[in-house]
C-alpha cells in the first residue's frame, strides 16, 4: 500500500532522515519508536505530504505523494496525519469544525463521530474541552476526509491515564471499523508493544532494527535499541558463570530483561543478590537488587521484598539474548 524509497531529508546541516525505506501493507499497523531528534516526526510528516524530502521517493498504491514544494496546499488526500498538539479552531462550535472538512455523507460522518466517542461534544464549543476531548475531535475531523492511511504523530503525549485509554480505544475501533492502515509515532514502549504488528526503531534518522514486537523487544540489535522498550541488564558470559551458563566464549555480552530472572529465597542456586528497594506497578512489583556490584532490576511478581533481603537470582537461559560476542 505505501512505499518509501531511500528518502532523505537534511535539516540544519544533519540528516534528519538518512536514506530510509520501507513498506506497508493494507491494514497493516507500524509503530516507530526512537529517541528524540531521530527522525521519527520528519519520516512521518515526509509520508503526509507536509514535508519535502531531499531524495527518494513515496509511493500509496503506486502513485507518488507530493511534497509540499510540488502543490499549492500541502498535504495527501487520502493520508490523514494527527500530532500531538491538537489544531482546532478557539471559539467555535465543535459541529462547525467538523463540517469544515467533512467529505462524507451523513450517515458515514455519523459512524466516524460515534467511533471517535465525539456526539455528546458536537453542541460543545472547542474552548470548553478538555485535551483528550480535542484530540478525539481533531482525529474525526481528519477521518472525514474518508482517507486511506492514518499517520499519528505520539498522539497520546499531551493527556493523562484516563484520557490516554480512550483515546487508543478510539483508535483500535476506528482502524477495525474503517478498515484503514495506521502508522504510530510514540517514545512509550507501552503505546506500542501491544498494539503494532511490526515495530521500526530509528537512531540518527536510520532505521537500526524492524521485526515484530516480540522479535524487537527480546533480541534487540543493540543496547540503544533495546533500552528505547525497557529495563534491561547487559552481562558478560563470565559474569553469569555462577547460574550454571555453558558458552564456548566467556567474553560474549548477553542482554536480559526484568522478567527473565527467576528469583529463589530458600536455597543458594544462582548469584546471590541484595534487595535496595521494591517498586509496586500494580500486576507486578519491580525490585531493585544489588548483584556482584551491579544494580539491576527484576520482576518479582506480586512477591514483595523488604530492603535487606537476601535472594539468588538466575535467568532463564532460553529468555536471554546475546547481543555480541
């Protein structure tokens, strides 16, 4: 459905976008995930139509879209891109912003506004919502275009727990309902583990790894991109050499994640390790522990440790990763 072809783009003398390709298919969901100044607003606004690219090219269903030096108003038709700030109108009746843009039948304009949980607010004016209320009007406002890809640039940035929920509630209902592609910005691993079918990470405007979620979260390329989705360890095979560890090089360096250590309070299997604190983020606690001079975290469960408790830990041999040798 959407290519993009070695595309470019320098901003002040860097390359905001270092010669990026990739696809998307129809209903396919992409999330791109990088530290700030990556490239992941450039890359999007670039596959809009908002932004020009220095070299390559972007093709939806064959066709190239325009840059913004190539039509007088920026922008795809059937590409709809919703950032975090919210770009409505002040002091307008939300029913008039709406039908500004709005390019569909009734009953078809209804649908969108029922999805995006907007028909309470339609008699509102827009400088009496509320930011979650703003950012569901804005998306309807851009479905009415009746457009074929949707891009969200970290959509959920600017609004809190409750509001953040409804809003991918929104968003899960009307990509299912309209039957559309979707490509996600968002610096939050939580945003986008459980919800992309692949993931792209991004590191000085070039993409260092694609893979599916689980591929890209438990066998990163490299430090960088596994730390943008969690907490995570790196140890050497000779560091791990008291969990029972056989490897034929005791230099290679292994990447672990919080959830692969099993811990054991009663006997003296693994490394012995030292608890400093013990988080509560509700399913599970997170524990800090100190282990052969190094501080690391693990996922107890629901099991929580008092400061001062003495555990031995050892991962789970088959959960590691090795990440180099």
């Amino acid at each position: 459905m959407l290519t993009v072809r070695s595309v470019s783009k320098k901003i002040k003398n860097h390359w905001a976008v270092n010669n990026i390709s990739l696809q998307l298919q129809p209903l396919e969901k992409l999330a791109i995930a990088g530290e700030t100044g990556s490239g992941k607003t450039s890359l999007l606004k670039m596959i809009a139509g908002l932004l020009q690219p220095d070299a390559g090219s972007i093709l939806l269903n064959g066709k190239k879209v325009p840059g913004p030096d190539e039509k007088l108003i920026p922008g795809h038709p059937a590409i709809a891109y919703l950032s975090q700030h919210f770009e409505l109108l002040n002091n307008y009746w939300v029913y008039e912003v709406l039908e500004m843009m709005n390019q569909l039948p009734e009953d078809k304009a209804n649908l969108i506004y029922t999805l995006c949980d907007i028909k309470d607010l339609l008699q509102r004016r827009t400088d009496q919502l509320s930011g979650g209320e703003k950012q569901r009007i804005a998306l309807a406002r851009q479905l009415s275009k009746a457009p074929q890809l949707l891009l969200l640039d970290e959509p959920f940035s600017n609004l809190d727990a409750q509001h953040k929920q409804q809003l991918k509630a929104v968003i899960e209902k009307v990509t299912e309902e309209l039957q559309m592609s979707c490509i996600l910005v968002s610096h939050d691993a939580q945003d986008i583990l459980p919800w992309a079918d692949t993931i792209l990470l991004l590191k000085h405007g070039e993409i260092i790894q694609a893979g599916t979620p689980q591929q890209v979260y438990q066998q990163p390329v490299n430090e960088y991109g596994g730390g943008l989705l969690g907490a995570y360890s790196i140890w050497t095979a000779k560091e791990l050499a008291a969990t029972g560890l056989n490897t034929a090089n005791e230099n290679n360096y292994y990447f672990i994640r919080p959830e692969a250590w099993q811990v054991n309070t009663t006997g003296k299997e693994g490394m012995r390790a030292l608890v400093e604190v013990c988080f509560f983020y509700g399913p599970f606690y997170l524990t800090q522990v100190l282990v052969n001079g190094k501080t690391i975290l693990v996922n107890t469960g629901l099991h929580f440790y008092d400061r001062g408790t003495v555990m031995y830990i050892h991962p789970n041999f088959e959960t590691i990763h090795l990440l180099k040798a």
